[in-house]
C-alpha cells in the first residue's frame, strides 16, 4: 500500500469529519455515538425483540418465562390430592378423577400421540412407565398458583405417587428431558438428574448396543401369532418371579414430608 493510501495521520480529517477532538465535524462524531448507545439501551430493554418486557404484553412465551421467575417459586406452589388417575394420554400428561388434565411441569417425554410428528424414540416406553407408575393410583399435585395453566388449559405441576416424584423419575430413568425452556423452581434439581442418566446412559441417553431394546420387543411382539403372544406372556412371567427386578433406590431429591411412605417415615425415626 503506498504511503498515506488508507492510512490516517494522527489529526487528519477524512472528507471534513475530525477525528480528533477540536476538529471540523467532531461534534458529529459524539453524536452519533451518543445515539448509537441509546438505540443499543432501548434494545436490550425490549429484550432484543423490538417488544416491551410487560407480563401484560403479546411478547413471545420465552420472554414472558424470563420476567416472571418469581411466580415460579417453592412459596408460591399449592398441595393438593389425593386423586385418582384416571387417564394416561402419555409419559408427561394424565388426567384425573376432577376431569382435569395435568402436564408434568420442567420434563418433557418423547411424542406418541402427536398429529404432525412420528412416534420418537423411547415415546412408548415413557408412555408406559408412566402408566405404570400411576394409572389407577392415588398422587398428589403441586401447582404454582399465579401460574398454573398452559396454553392447552392443562394444569402444569408436579405429580406425587407413592412417595416419588413422578416429573423427576422419568428424567432420572432417562425417559424424559428436563424443559429448559419455561421456568420452575425445581429445574436444578432436574437438570442435575438428567446429567446424572445422560452420564450413565439411560433411556434416551443410551448409545449401546442395548438401544432401543424396548422398542424392538414391542415390534417383534406385535410380529407372533396368538399363540405365540400367549407363550410369550408365559414365558415373561416365569422369568419375573425367576429373576424379580432389584429393589429402586430410595429417591435423589427432597420429598416433603406429607408425601412420604409410612414405611419411609419409620426408617427416617429410626
């Protein structure tokens, strides 16, 4: 590059705007940077979506999550139950014996029953550990009560039965993501359960040969004859008295006191 081609002297003007302080169009310069900085302010406080951060507003759901955190705590949720499961629609919602429908609040289980998407992966398995857990028991619900309904009108909280939180047994079996996306007081509890079945492989998070285990006994089940889904029924059972699953640990996280197990509760005494 030839001398002085592109490169400015300390002082010199380019096309009559200064760059030094008491130069021809210094003033100029301030300005613009003063505006700049109150466009940069203005934006950030809009949440860098050109909407105004107002619980009342039509701003997207992900901002709205963001400003009202404090709805979302450990004071503000109500205890109620117990009530009869009456329905599983999938691993993350049931309906029950008040008619209403309950969403798992912070966990969110693979789609079975979606109209736009194909089954995914271990959707049924989440569907049927579900169903298995709490069909036709007695649970116990948690609501936050400045926020307790999504935009399907279902009841978003935290299922009790037996003892157990059901949001945090399907994210610890590896049966569902913690929802990262909307807030609750409990997500770093539940996100520390999913590391802990991401770094033990479970469910979703297992690459072994083992994956997808579930999936292809329901395949090659639905495949028999009749008679063949009969000896197999039989077979099954003979292998669970034979070898009867080991007992579940205890649960890795708080339960309140009035959800314990009678049998929990004397351990504790002892």
């Amino acid at each position: 590059m030839a001398q002085g081609e592109g490169i400015l002297a300390p002082g010199e003007n380019v096309e009559g705007v200064g760059m030094n302080r008491g130069q021809p169009g210094s003033s100029e310069c301030r300005k613009l940077a003063w505006a700049l900085a109150l466009a940069l302010v203005v934006f950030v406080s809009q949440g860098c979506s050109g909407q105004a951060l107002c619980p009342a507003c039509d701003c997207p759901e992900l901002i709205r999550a963001q400003i009202v955190d404090d709805r979302f705590v450990e004071s503000a949720l109500v205890r109620e139950g117990p009530y009869d499961v009456r329905h599983v629609a999938d691993g993350d919602t049931i309906k029950i014996e008040t008619g209403e429908t309950i969403r798992l609040i912070g966990v969110d289980t693979p789609e079975t029953k979606h109209p736009q998407i194909p089954i995914q992966r271990f959707g049924r398995e989440a569907s049927s550990f579900t169903k298995k857990t709490c069909y036709g028991q007695k649970v116990y619900i948690e609501y936050y009560k400045h926020s307790k309904y999504d935009k399907y009108n279902r009841l978003l909280a935290y299922v009790w039965v037996n003892g157990k939180m059901l949001n945090a047994e399907l994210v610890s079996r590896g049966y569902a993501y913690v929802y990262r996306r909307y807030p609750c007081s409990r997500k770093a509890m539940l996100v520390s359960l999913e590391a802990k079945a991401r770094a033990e492989q479970r469910g979703l998070w297992n690459h072994g040969l083992t994956d997808g285990r579930y999936t292809r006994l329901v395949h090659a089940f639905d495949a028999l004859s009749p008679e063949g889904k009969a000896h197999l029924d039989k077979v099954l059972l003979e292998l669970a008295l034979k070898f009867p699953a080991e007992e579940l640990p205890p649960p890795e996280y708080p339960v309140p006191d009035e959800f314990k197990q009678e049998g929990d509760a004397a351990g504790e005494e002892q």
